[in-house]
C-alpha cells in the first residue's frame, strides 16, 4: 500500500538496485517513473534510448516492486520546441508566450503537440504496455498546474471558433445567448469571435464561461486520446491521473476522470495550506503551519474519491519542507505517518511518496526526499516504518470501504462562475465550499462529493453551498434523493449562459424552497454583521441575500435588522448568507438531527472518519486528546486519549 516517485535519470546506474533493495525493505512495493524523461527517452527526434528505462525498471522488478509508467508529456523537450515553437502556450495575461525551461510548456489547442504528445505515448505504450513489471499507468503530470488550461494562442482561438460553431450553430444564437447587444459586441459570424482576454476592462462573463468550457473540453480531449492509447497497448493495467486541488485544474474533473480507473491526488498539506489560508493572518494559520488544517487534505481526499466513486491514490505525498509555496516549515514530527494515516482513512488504497532522494540539483533541490543527498535517511524515514508496522494491525484495511451519507454537490463550472463575478473581493466560493466541509467534518460527520449527474439516492442530507447553474435534471434528482437538502447563497442564480434567471433566484430550486433572492449584497469582511438562530449570534459576512420568504417556509436565521437569512420549506433549505464557522456548526447540528445522522462531540483539533468497519481518529495538536469511544470499541491503534498528533483506530 505505499509508493515512492523516482528518477533513476536523475541518478547513476550504479546506485538503483542499492536504491531498489532499500525500498522494498522499507515496505515500498510501487514506484512511479519517468513523468519528466522525454529528453532522455529521445534525445533527438524519432531517436529513442529505451535500454536505461529496460535497466531501471528490470533492477526496480528485481527487487520486487512494481512499477508505475507515466507519459512524459509534461515536458517536451527543447528540440521539440525549436521545431514546433507554436506548441508554446501564450498568456492569457500578457499575450506573450510562456517559454521553454521549467515545464508544462505546451498548448492543449496546438495541433502539432497533440499529435506529438501521442507519439510519444503510443511509443512507450507498446513498448511497455505489456511489461510484467509495468503494473499500471499515469497520464501525463498535473494536468492543467502552473495555470496552463487557458493559452491565449491562434491555435486556441482558431479552436475556439470551432467550439462556439459546433456549440451555437447559428451566430444570432450566441449573440442572443451571451447578450451581445451589451456594449455593441455582437458578432456577423464565427470568424469574428475574439477570445475573451486582453480587453480594457472586463469581457462578457458568458463570454468567458464559453472560453473556460472550451478550455476545459481541449484538456479532457487531450488527456482522453493518451487514455485510449494507452489502454490500447497495456492490457489489464490500470490507468489514473495525479489530481491537483480541484480548483487549481480549470479543469472539469469529472470529465478528466472519467476514463481512468481511478484517480490520484498529489497531497502537499503544508505547501497548499500555506497558499489557501496565509491571507486569513497568523491566528487562523500559525497553529496549522506545521500540521496543515485538519480538513484540508481530507477535502480534497472525498473530492479524488468522488471523481471515480472509487477508491484513490495518493500519487504524491509531502515528506518534508518542500519548496514552492510562499513559505516552507517543516512538517511536526509525526505528521507524515498522519497524513498517510488520513489518507487511507478517506479511502485511499496507495500512499506513495514524493520523492526517494531529494535532488542535489535544477529546481527543485530545497524540496526533502525519503532520503538526503549524502543518501542518510530523512526525517519522513522513520515515520514510515512506524506505519509499515502499524499497517499490519488492520490488515483488512483494503476491503473496507468509505461511505458516507451525507453529500457535498460541487463543480468546476460553479467555481468558474463565481470566479468570473466574484461580485465583491471577499467572496470566494471554494472558501465557503470549505468552510460547509469544515463544519460538517467538526461534527463527526464523513461526506462523499458528488458531481449533480449523479444518483443521489441513498444519501440523508445533500449540501449544495455555491451552485450558481443548477439544470432541471438536478432538481429531479434532488426531488428524488429523499435527502433532507441544503442551498448555499448563490445556487440556482444563473442560468446556463450566465444570466440572471427569470424567476429571480434560486430559480428552478423554487420547486423545493420557494422563496425568491430580491437583492445581493457584498461586504467587506472585517464589518460582519451579527446573524442569528433563535437568540444566539452569529455573523454574516462577505456576502448576504435579501430573501422574500413565503408562510409556507420556516424561518431558521435572521439577520440583525430581522429579515430572513434562511429558510426551510419541507425537505429543503436555503441559506442566504456566508457566514462564520459558528453558525455552519450550529444550522448543520440541527439540520443533520433531522437527517437522523449521527454527530460527534470532537476536541477541538480531533478528526474522525469512517472507512468501512473502521473508525479513524486523529489528533493535529500537540497537546493529548481524549474522545468518547463507544464502550465495545476494539482498539487497533492507539486508545481513546490520544497522543499529540497522535492517531487511533478502533473497529
Ligand atoms: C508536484 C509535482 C512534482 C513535484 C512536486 C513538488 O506535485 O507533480 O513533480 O514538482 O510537486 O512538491
């Protein structure tokens, strides 16, 4: 169940079955290569050195680990550059092109890196696709890191062209579906569309909605040739992806994956919490420096399994200080063995580590390996004996499943949407995403993310927080789930070419919760405004909803002046407002009461999750915790009072 990335290229021959040996005795039985080697697989065009790549991975099979192959393609080389210069992306920023020299130097519209990228594929698929080492199969590298979705290039805007054709049909249809008229923007006819950058002030959102759908949809077709490539040649292999965040993609994830057998996330606790939270200053941030926020990996973990509804891997895990986030701390002694911990408890079934060796060189030579340059052991190393060890307590880990029974609806087009009209500074629709999980994990409570084309069924509560484009078969859905379910304040506002809809919002979610959004409000977030349930205050912050509420509703929260914040109407709510984590807490107790799902009464920095017959419970202070288990619990790991950072697992 644990993985390690390697570079063999990046190490002499002379060291890999040292290497090898070395990882195998540790409890490593997979290893991920050669994401970044095309320069080394063909140093010169249509001249392929494959005999290293035969060595490494014949010394990795003899040591007994299976190997993990991945297409190069996040990183063509120079050569390839200098003979296709238009594979470069141009910057949606600046209208200049990105340059050769880091990575993910290449334009998913680009008609010539398309047909190289799958040249290469199709060579390394049928030479190893039936390699009895080579086990199974990454495409690609973080597809869409370093904001490479969007290119500002003629091949983009030629592609672009195409879409809005194939997609309108007939250019009155688009002028009238993006409001052309606004601002004497219509066009005569395709030829003329313009992507939506580098304008004086802002474009037309619908505009922009068009041009991140194209986006996205150049990406999946792109990733969605090299899957079927590779399936092509490597029989019986599994094919999966390593996930960035979600929001980080511009991608639709679920698209993405829906090819692969399962998906992967690249699990960098410190660095991503240092970028999500470092703007909300030191008291919120300091405590988590060195352990990440209890719910942060966990978020996105329910968000890599519900992309497949499967289990997933954890591709790339943090082992020490890495390098590219603003700051760099080192994790707290024993939070590597807790993410990896967090990680199976959410349902993974691999954790591999980023990476065997630190680099002595390039970019990247601040970022801990398992290992140091002079090949002592890192901190990470013992840490991953201790789990090797414990692992074996719980040896039907891997039948056990995660399921839960409360759902979180979210999508990437939802996330465009609000990025798009932001409406005011402070409203940032995966904070409020995370501020409903966070309450909802405070609680006790495991969640499953779901795209709103699934099946909702089965589930007792279904939270959609931020859903501005809601379809009518998402309402049928809803109406069919059973599922006591929650809107968040801006869901069912638009419809699916960004305007206003008719009905006012939450507009077709009236047939659950009729109660109407007459105005939109947003504040700054340092003058929140007191909110309240019953008596007891809260705060409203960032942004808030003036709602018309019908007698037929119940009232839940009201605002200091005495209007509604939100409102129930039989199996439906909608919330209004952002508001602090209090107030998520105090409305979702309630709420989940009445869903009949079981909360838990946590210490503050304790987490629970369920995977199967399993309970997880981790600690991310320093200081001990003690949990009320239940009185049979079987204590596999640990005891009800739990170390600092400590973890514990009962059955
Ligand atoms: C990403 C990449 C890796 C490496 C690490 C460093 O996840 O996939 O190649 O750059 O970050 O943390």
């Amino acid at each position: 169940m644990l993985g390690i990335c390697y570079y063999p290229e990046h190490w002499p021959e002379s060291m890999w079955a040292q290497d090898a040996a070395e990882m195998y005795g540790l409890g490593i039985r997979y290893v991920r290569i050669a994401e970044f080697a095309w320069s080394r697989l063909e140093p010169s065009p249509g001249q392929y050195r494959f005999d290293w790549l035969d060595r490494a991975i014949s010394t990795l099979a003899d040591a007994g680990l299976k190997v993990v192959m991945c297409t190069p393609t996040a990183t063509p080389p120079k050569w390839l550059i200098d003979l296709y210069p238009s594979i470069l992306p141009v910057d949606i920023k600046t209208g200049h092109s990105r340059g050769f020299g880091s990575r993910r130097h290449y334009d998913f519209s680009s008609p010539d890196y398309f047909r190289e990228a799958m040249r290469i594929s199709t060579v390394l698929a049928e030479r190893y696709g039936e390699h009895p080492a080579v086990v199974g199969w990454q495409t690609d590298n973080e597809l869409a890191c370093h904001d490479t979705t969007h290119s500002g290039s003629e091949a983009a805007l030629t592609a672009f062209r195409a879409w809005c054709q194939q997609h309108y049909s007939d250019i009155d249809a688009l002028n009238s579906a993006w409001g052309n008229v606004f601002w004497s923007m219509e066009y005569r006819h395709f030829g003329e569309i313009e992507l939506p950058i580098l304008a004086v002030t802002e474009t037309n959102p619908a505009h922009q909605l068009a041009y991140r759908r194209f986006s996205s949809d150049q990406v999946v077709h792109f990733h969605d040739e090299m899957v079927r490539i590779i399936r092509a040649h490597a029989p019986g292999r599994f094919v999966t992806h390593n996930f960035i965040p979600m929001v980080d993609t511009q991608t639709d994830n679920y698209a993405l994956a829906k090819p692969l057998d399962f998906a992967s996330f690249d699990n960098y606790p410190l660095g991503r919490s240092d970028l999500f939270f470092a703007k909300r200053g030191a008291a919120m941030f300091k405590p988590y420096m060195r352990t990440g926020h209890p719910d942060f990996s966990s978020y996105y973990f329910d968000q890599t399994r519900g992309l497949t509804g499967k289990h997933f891997w954890i591709m790339e895990q943090q082992p020490g200080p890495v390098n590219w986030a603003k700051h760099n701390p080192r994790p707290e002694p024993g939070m590597v063995r807790l993410w990896s911990w967090v990680s199976f408890a959410h349902g993974a079934d691999v954790v591999s580590y980023f990476r065997w060796r630190q680099a002595p060189f390039a970019q990247e030579q601040m970022h801990a390996g398992l290992k140091r340059i002079d090949n002592s052991k890192a901190a990470a190393w013992p840490e991953i004996e201790q789990l090797v060890r414990e692992m074996a307590l719980c040896p039907d880990l891997l039948e056990q499943q995660v399921k839960a029974t409360v759902a979180m609806v979210s999508t990437t087009e939802n996330q465009w949407v609000c990025e798009i009209e932001r409406q005011g500074d402070s409203f940032n629709q995966q904070e409020v995403e995370f501020a409903w999980y966070s309450a909802l994990r405070q609680l006790g409570v495991d969640v499953d993310f779901v795209s709103p084309e699934q099946d909702l069924t089965g589930y007792k509560l279904v939270l959609v927080p931020c859903m501005p484009v809601v379809r009518p078969e998402f309402v049928k859905r809803c109406q069919d789930s059973g599922a006591l379910l929650v809107f968040g304040p801006r869901t069912g506002s638009k419809t699916t070419e960004f305007q206003l809809v008719p009905q006012l919002a939450p507009g077709l979610l009236q047939a659950l919760v009729p109660v109407k959004v007459l105005s939109v409000e947003t504040i700054r977030p340092d003058c929140a405004e007191p909110l309240f349930i019953g008596q007891k205050q809260y705060q409203s912050q960032c942004w808030r909803e003036e709602l018309e509420v019908p007698q037929s509703c119940q009232v839940l929260a009201h605002y200091h002046d005495g209007l509604p914040a939100a409102a129930q109407h039989q199996r439906a709510v909608y919330v209004a407002t952002v508001s602090c984590d209090d107030f998520l807490k105090a409305l979702f107790a309630d709420l989940l009461k009445q869903a009949c799902v079981e909360t838990v009464v946590l210490p503050h920095d304790v987490r629970l999750a369920r995977r199967g017959g399993l309970t997880f419970l981790f600690n991310y202070s320093a200081k001990p915790s003690k949990v009320a288990a239940p009185a049979n619990a079987q204590w596999l790991l640990g005891s009800a009072t739990l170390d600092g950072y400590g973890v514990a697992i009962y059955r």
